[in-house]
C-alpha cells in the first residue's frame, strides 16, 4: 500500500468500526480519536503533535473529562513512533497508548492501534461479559496479525515492534492490560484532605524485572549493559542485537526468539471513590517523572481540564528532557481520564 495515511477512517456505518463495536445508547453521541501515519511525519518538529483522526463528536470528550497528547520527540529526520487511541461512549471508555521501537516502529504502533481495541470487542469472551479473558486474548490475536500483515501493510517485525498498554471501564470498573513498559496508574483523592494517593495498574516489563530478566535468560538471551548505555538490553547470545529495553512486545520476532513474549499482564480494579482518575503515559513521561509528581501536576486541573491537565504534563516531561539531556527527548504520550 502507499505509505501514506495507511488506515485511514472507517466507511460511514461500518459496523466493523471500532467505535461501532463499543457498547452505546442508540444514537446518543459518541466520540474515537486515533493516531495516523503520514510520510511527512519524520519532517515534524520536536513537540508537534502526532496527526490524528475524529470520529463523532468530540466535545463530549470535555464532558467525559478526558484528555490526550501525544507529542513527537527532539530527534529529527525520524517521526514519532508513539501513538494512541481513545474511543467513548455513555456507557464506555476505551483507550490505549502504543510506544514503538525499530525501524518499522511507527507502522507497528498505529497498526497495533488500529487493530487491538477491534480483536478487543469483537471476541467471544468480551460479548460473555469475560472481559480479561478478552484483552489477553486481543493481544495473542494482535500478535498474529502483526506477523501475518507484515508482506500486506509494508512492515517487518523482525527488529521492530510496540508496546501496547489498553484500559477498558464500564461503569465502576476498570480492566487494563499491557506488554512493555507504557504505565498505567489509578489515582484516588485521599479521605482526608486534598491530597491523591496512586497505584501503579501496570507492570513494567524490562529486564530490570528479575522474572522477567530470568525467563528470556532461560530462553537462551543474553542481557547486557553496553558501555555508555543506562538500560539493560537484551541481545542473541554472542550477537549486538536485537538490543531490546523492553522484555514483551507485539512484533520483534528475532526478540521472541531469545525470550520476548506478548503475553499481557491484566487486572480489573473495581472502584468505588468519587473522585479519582487513570493516567496512562509512554516512557517520554515517566523517564523523568516520579509517579506522585505526575499525578500532583494534574490532579489540581479537575475534571472540567482534563485536556490542559495532559497538555501541561507533556509540556513539563519535554522541559525535564531537555535539562537532563540537553539534545534528546523521547515521544511523550499522556492520556488523563477521571472515572
């Protein structure tokens, strides 16, 4: 296919859409907002937001209190590999934030956007109402498809793929799911005071994890620390690459071969507090930002500013970058979402 705008908007009344799929009052008004594609996207400039596509109505998002950034990196000549998605609806809230790495990172990222929440809601487990059984399943379904539409869709899996972090919430329930390393957090106003407190939803999966650390070991990969480099990566044995961060992913068939799964973590967190929010977040957040910070930044915004509560969030992840690295800053994505 041309690379340009690789998937573009679902025909009108295309009940394979995903935003037809999410449980919906008939006719009441309903909003999606995903990350596109575009051959100019390595010509963007540092902090230029990705493009993105809107169906429906999108002032219900400010009503919904919801908001979202994803913003490109100071790297130029490369485009940003984040991307995200967020459909809603009365009765429903579907997000997700997708960090890719590789050469074919960005393609993996929007294609695993685009197909993921879809797998989500059209599986068996999800219409019986077993909604974990549904999102683990997405991801083993996911994955396939990555494999499957490399020759089709134009990417390779090989040495590219994304990580994948997606939360579901119905009424007082949250189901969130991910593989890699883009974190989730619930947090919660404390009974006393102004004060919220969090917890993390999401496991992290890098090779600082021992049990992550030790199931690719047993695989046969080798973890190491290149000189000059903070992280752990993960090589073939006696070769320099793939040299993954992140011990799952969807792609990175070479890492799957020393170890690198797609299995994701989910959990279901039944909440009961009126004031609370879910912030999900790409590395570009939390490289510099200690949990409790993040969520003292927003939490002041409220509900009726969710959207400048994401906005000053990236701005502040960007200012910390560039005082640490002086010349580099990684994609940042933010979705804020008050429950």
């Amino acid at each position: 296919p041309a690379m340009g705008c690789l998937f573009g908007k679902p025909k009108k009344g295309d009940p394979n859409a995903t935003l037809e799929l999410l449980p919906c009052e008939k006719n009441a008004p309903k909003v999606a907002v995903r990350g596109v594609v575009t051959e100019q996207d390595d010509q963007q400039d540092g902090f230029a937001p990705k493009k993105a596509t809107t169906e429906g109505v999108p002032g219900i998002l400010k009503r919904a209190a919801v908001g979202y950034v994803c913003r490109k990196g100071l790297k130029p000549e490369s485009p940003s590999q984040d991307d995200f998605c967020i459909f809603h609806t009365k009765f429903a809230t579907l997000v997700g934030v997708f960090d890719g790495h590789g050469p074919y990172g960005h393609h993996l990222a929007n294609y695993v956007q685009e197909i993921l929440p879809r797998e989500f809601l059209q599986s068996q487990h999800f219409k019986q109402n077993d909604v974990e059984k549904a999102l683990k399943d997405a991801f083993a379904a996911t994955q396939k498809r990555c494999l499957e539409s490399q020759e089709e869709r134009g990417f390779d899996c090989s040495l590219s793929g994304t990580t994948a972090t997606m939360a579901f919430v119905r009424k007082n329930v949250v189901y969130i799911a991910n593989v890699g390393d883009s974190t989730g957090i619930l947090a919660r106003k404390a009974v006393a005071g102004k004060v919220f407190t969090w917890e993390q939803l999401t496991r992290v999966h890098r090779l600082s994890d021992d049990e992550e650390k030790q199931r690719v070991e047993e695989s046969g990969g080798e973890v190491k620390r290149l000189d000059g480099d903070l992280p752990q990566r993960l090589f073939l044995k006696n070769q320099l690459y793939p040299g993954l961060i992140n011990s799952r992913s969807l792609g990175d068939t070479i890492g799957t071969s020393c170890g690198v799964i797609s299995d994701a973590d989910v959990r279901r967190i039944e909440f009961r507090e009126k004031e609370l929010f879910m912030l999900i977040c790409s590395d570009g957040v939390w490289e510099f930002f200690e949990m409790q910070e993040a969520v003292d930044l927003v939490a002041p915004f409220g509900k009726a500013k969710a959207q400048e509560a994401a906005e000053a969030l990236a701005k502040e992840a960007w200012k910390r970058w560039i005082q640490e690295e002086g010349n580099v800053v990684d994609d940042i994505t933010v979705i804020v979402c008050w429950l």
